[in-house]
C-alpha cells in the first residue's frame, strides 16, 4: 500500500426520503467503516465523511404523497439516518447534510467556477410540461409504458419492472404523475457538462492507470467509455435544490448529481473550516470513495471530470465499490416493503450490533450480488459467533480465573508448537492487512474467525484441565499463550466488531496496544490482572427469526391491481380439483407435470413448485385449478390450467384450498 500523508473517505451520502436498510450496509457502509478504523489503529491522518443527500425529486415525490413540505421530510430522515449510524457505531467525523448553508455555498461556487471557465455548453431541448400544474416534470414524474416490456407503470427515467433505462420520451402515452394529465414538449434552457471533452483523460486515468480497480468498478467504466460519452445536463427545473447561480437561471436548481457529490467537500469544509484543502487539494492526501454499483458512473467518470474541469482537487485513488445485497433471495425494494430497516433492527436486537456487521460482512457483495436470509443470520451468530469465538474467549477466561486466580499465568518454557501457534498471529496480522488495503473485507474478516478456531483447537489439543492436576507450570504456559491468543483477537476484529472488541479489552483489561504490536511478543505480561469472565455472544433463538420473517412477509403486500369489470372477473372458471400424479420435468428445477381431477375431466397441469413440494406430497392434495385458461406448452408439456398458490410468513408457498374437503368440480365463485 503506498503511503500517503492523509486519507479523505467518503461514503455515499444516502437520500433522506427513507431509512438505511441492510443493502446499504452491506454495500457501502460497513466496509467504509472497517477501512477507516483500520487506518486509524494504524495511526494513519483519516478524515471520514458522511451525510444525507437532502435535493432531487425522490424528497419531493415523498413529500408530495405526504402532503408535507420537502423540508419537513429531510428533517424527520436526516435526524433517523444519523441516530441509525451512531448507534450501530459507523465512526464518521462528520455527518452533515446537502441543505446545510455551507453546501449551498460550496456547490454553487463549483458551479461557478466551472461557468467562469466556459466548461459548460448551454442548449435549449423540448422537455415534458405539465399544463395543469404549470411546471416541467422531472423525469420520476412521468409515467408510461415502457418500450420493451410494456410495464404501463415505468417512470420517465426506468423501468423497474425490466430494469432498462428510459428518457421520458422513450414512453408510449405517458402521463404526468401530478396531474393525470397528458405532457406537452415545451422548449427550455440548461446547461450541460460536456463529458465527451473529457474522455481522452478519462480513458487515460482510468483504463492505464487504474488496473488495479475492482472488476466490476474497472469493467462499468470501460463500458460506459466505450459506448461514447454525451453532454450531461447539471441543472434542472424544479423548485426544491441549490438555486442555479447565474442570470437567466431562474426557478432552475442545480442537478443533484451534480451537488451532491460535492457534498463530500462541503461537509469536509464544515469539519475542518482552516484545514479541508489539505485533504482534497494536496498530492499526498489519498481520496477514496466507498459506494454502491448504482454510483460508480457518478463517481468514477462524472465527478472526476468535475474536479478535472475544477482544476485544483486530487482525484480518487480508489472505488471500491460493492454490488448490491438481495434478501430472502429476492432484491431490496423500499418501494414493496422488502427490506431490514437499520433502526427497527436496532430495536428489536439490542446489543447485537456486532452480529449484523458480522453477518453483512461475511456475506459482502464484493465481486457479485449476494444474499442475507435470517436463517444464515441465526446460524453464523451461533455456529461462529456464540460457538468458535464467543466460546474459546469463555474457555479460556473461566480456566484462568479457577486455576489461577484470574491473573495471567507465568511462562517458563513454550513448546515448539507454542512458537508456531505464536507465529500464526503474526501472519494473520499480515494477511489481515494485506486483504484490507485491498477492499476485500471478507478475507480479512475470515483470517481473524480462523484464528480463532486455532484457538479452540489449540485448547483441545493441549487439555488444561487435564495438564492441571499433573502439571500446572505446563497449564499456565497453554493458558498464557490462549490468553495471549484472545488479546490479538481483539484487536484484529477491533476494525469489524468494536462493540464486542472493546468488551473483550475490558475482560482482559487490555492496556492500549498499538495495532503494531499485535503478534510481537506477550501483550499480557505474567502476572496481569484479569476481570470476571463475561459471554461476549449469546444465541438467537427461533422465535427470535420466525418473529423477523413474519414481520418480512406481512410487509411485503403487492399494491392493487387496476380494477376490472365484473363480467371480466366473471368469465374465471376457478375449481376444487385433486392430484392424481406429480413427477418432475426432467431438465428443469421448478416444473412439476401434474395429472389432476378437476371434476370435469382429468387433465396436465404444469406448475413451477418442484423446488418446494416432493412428487408424493402433492398425490391425493387438492387445490384450486384455474381450468378455462388456454392451454400452454411448457418444456413440450401441454399445460391446461393453473393452480391457485399464495405464501405464507416464511415464504414458502401455500395451496389455496377449502377449509374441508369438497367434490372435486366444486367451482370457486
């Protein structure tokens, strides 16, 4: 790792219109606090930054469907986000936020500056118009059918159903989402950062100077470069931002990518009013970003070409940043209720901080999407948490105290295999550091757990409780060495689990240790006094996961579908129907090829619930066939109905049946 004078570390600053959810843990804070409290052990000049991104039109819509200014909804999030990152111990210098009047200043100098220097290209282009509501639309104020799946709810920006992104023009019979009404084209001026001036630079920096990225960082890039970089609007009509700050401009607002990101500055200014330009504008400060895969264009192409067109800061050494966290198998959505919410798990799991840093740790999205399940949540809480680290501390903490008073036993021989397991630590230390300075935050995680096994192991190995009663010089040296072994291991998980660290410090009453020293030597000299033994984990029971589920599940209601017509609804033939036969279809994991007596007649059924029911749990089960839909081939099957299934609290999906058994033929009206 080169060495510089200074770290500036930033975190993505999240949109104050709802709280922080595991995705964004995993994502972006989590491994930005574990970097910084490990450059901070190493005594490194670290400034971390973090902040609520309070402009842009998701505060608006939010404040729109509350009936409520968009003031009072960056006011309620702000307050929650920054408890949520306090109390689940994300270390920031400063947590500030974008509506501060220091921001304000700070982006409009930017923009300024960059203006005086004629960086900008001002075009006048046809935008939506809302007659009714006399304003433009914001393309999330825009709704339509999507070109490419026909979703007839896609925004004017994306579809969420198919994931393509959109122009609001893109949209057959768009609307406006404030009105109802149908948008006009009207003609109106912005201004544009005009990135294709930039990208001989940009190539440069980051294809040939910057292999060293993360794939999916280094890979996005080389993308978007390749498809061909156009002109960027940095302002935008609408009454709720940074007022643009120039003549001609007015009711415009600075986009927020465009204020955002220098919310990073502003925020570092507000910390340090005499000293910020050592971090952002000297050559031996180093700049990392730590973000989401949402955020790599912002933060790899469009505020470099910023700072470049500035001409006075330091661009990013680093990006690393994360892929994105599904859970339960399905992704994150606010906007369904799929999600863990930061605060309510606070509230629910009380002093289990360190369980879900650990858990999103060891489940990082690091190179691809990955998933949180509560079921995986309980099992390495108590199967590594409670059962390999938890447990050695408590071994040996309970073995000290009875057979040595709880004083750190003396040495007067170690065995060669002593001096090995000495030896790991210091390779750990290494290993840690090594896998650390390269963003990957689960290898390093990883090293410390097996050290901890090492530790179990090195126990049931030597067997103090045996040696004791024919040797206690021989227990005091194993005691003394796990002692020395469970110091080291606070301190290496110092970065990934301070709560939990900082316990285990005061069991041992652990002087301050330089991270240094960690593997050199005996950090508890011969003779230390200990403090009663304490359990650093506890288990989580099921009720515990069941009530998470539950919770999980209830929350994530579909919204209603448009109404219909009786006679539509009517033309459904719904039946009581019962399997007959079930069997897979070879060369798939869903299908299942039923045989069923709908009471009409006995017919193929091809449904996608092979990965949750065996072929002799469904014979003789009945259900609700839909029998009047048109037949469909699936896998050279003839499929002629559909079965009636929903979900229960787990997930797992349910038959949709009679309270009793009925006749087969029964409709359902």
């Amino acid at each position: 790792m080169k060495e510089y004078k200074r770290y500036m570390v930033t975190s993505a600053l999240p949109y104050a219109n709802g709280p922080v959810h595991i995705g964004h843990l995993a994502g972006v804070y989590v491994p930005a606090d574990i970097y910084v409290r490990y450059l901070r052990l190493r005594g490194k000049d670290v400034v971390f930054v973090g902040g609520s991104d309070e402009h842009g039109v998701p505060i608006t819509i939010k404040a729109r469907k509350e009936g409520v200014s968009p003031k009072e909804i960056v006011e309620r999030y702000h307050a929650l986000i920054k408890e949520s990152f306090e109390r689940f111990g994300i270390s920031f210098d400063i947590y500030s936020r974008t509506t501060s009047a220091i921001h304000h200043q700070t982006a409009s100098d930017f923009f300024r500056t960059l203006y005086d220097k004629g960086v900008f290209v001002e075009k006048e282009t046809e935008q939506y118009y809302d007659e009714e509501a006399q304003q433009f639309l914001a393309d999330r104020y825009i709704t339509g059918e999507c070109p490419h799946c026909h979703n007839e709810r896609a925004y004017g920006d994306q579809c969420e159903k198919c994931g393509t992104s959109l122009n609001p023009t893109d949209l057959i019979n768009p609307h406006s989402a404030l009105s109802g009404s149908v948008p006009v084209l009207r003609a109106t001026k912005h201004w544009y950062l005009p990135l294709e001036n930039y990208d001989p630079f940009l190539r440069n920096w980051i294809l040939e100077e910057h292999k060293e990225w993360k794939p999916n960082v280094y890979g996005q890039c080389k993308s978007w470069l390749d498809l061909g970089l156009q002109p960027r609007a940095v302002t935008r009509d609408l009454d709720w931002g940074i007022p643009v700050p120039i003549e001609g401009a007015e009711g415009k607002v600075l986009y927020v990518w465009f204020d955002a990101p220098i919310g990073y500055i502003s925020n570092t200014r507000e910390l340090l009013p005499d000293t910020w330009q050592d971090y952002w504008k000297s050559d031996d400060s180093c700049l990392v970003h730590f973000i989401g895969k949402d955020n790599i264009v912002f933060h790899c192409i469009i505020f470099p070409a910023m700072l470049k067109a500035e001409g006075s800061y330091i661009l990013p050494h680093n990006v690393p940043a994360n892929e994105f966290l599904n859970l339960e198998d399905n992704k994150i959505s606010t906007t369904h209720n799929w999600a863990v919410w930061l605060h309510e798990y606070l509230n629910d799991f009380p002093g289990k901080e360190d369980v879900l840093r650990y858990v999103l740790t060891a489940n990082a999205p690091e190179t691809k999407d990955n998933n949180f399940t509560w079921k995986d949540f309980q099992d390495r809480n108590n199967n590594e948490l409670v059962a390999i680290y938890g447990n050695f501390v408590n071994r040996v903490m309970v073995l000290t105290h009875k057979y040595f008073g709880g004083r750190t036993p003396e040495v007067s021989i170690r065995t060669e295999a002593d001096r090995e397991t000495l030896q790991k630590i210091a390779l750990t230390k290494e290993n840690v550091e090594n896998a650390l300075e390269n963003y990957r935050f689960r290898e390093a995680l990883k090293e410390v757990m097996n050290l901890a096994r090492l530790g179990n192991k090195y126990l049931a190995d030597n067997e103090p409780w045996k040696t004791i009663e024919t040797d206690k010089a021989r227990t005091g040296a194993i005691l003394n060495l796990s002692l020395q072994l469970a110091a080291n291991i606070a301190l290496l998980f110092d970065p990934f689990l301070p709560f939990s660290s900082a316990k285990l410090k005061n069991m041992l009453r652990l002087p301050d240790t330089a991270w240094e020293r960690i593997g050199e030597g005996d950090i508890l000299p011969a003779g230390h006094e200990l403090n009663q033994p304490a359990l650093l984990f506890d288990k989580v029971e099921n009720d515990a996961i069941d009530k998470q589920l539950q919770r999980l599940h209830a929350l994530k209601t579909a919204p209603a579908k448009k109404d219909i017509p009786f006679d539509e609804f009517s033309t459904m033939d719904i039946r009581i129907g019962t399997i007959l036969e079930a069997s897979k279809v070879p060369a798939t994991d869903k299908l299942m090829k039923l045989l069923v007596d709908t009471g009409i007649d006995r017919r193929t059924v091809v449904s996608g619930i092979a990965q949750h029911f065996s072929p002799k749990d469904l014979i003789g089960k009945q259900a609700s066939v839909l029998v009047n839909l048109a037949p469909r081939k699936l896998k050279g099957i003839v499929s002629q109905g559909m079965l009636l299934l929903t979900e229960d609290a787990a997930g797992k999906p349910v038959f949709v049946v009679p309270e009793r058994a009925v006749a087969n033929g029964t409709a359902i009206s």
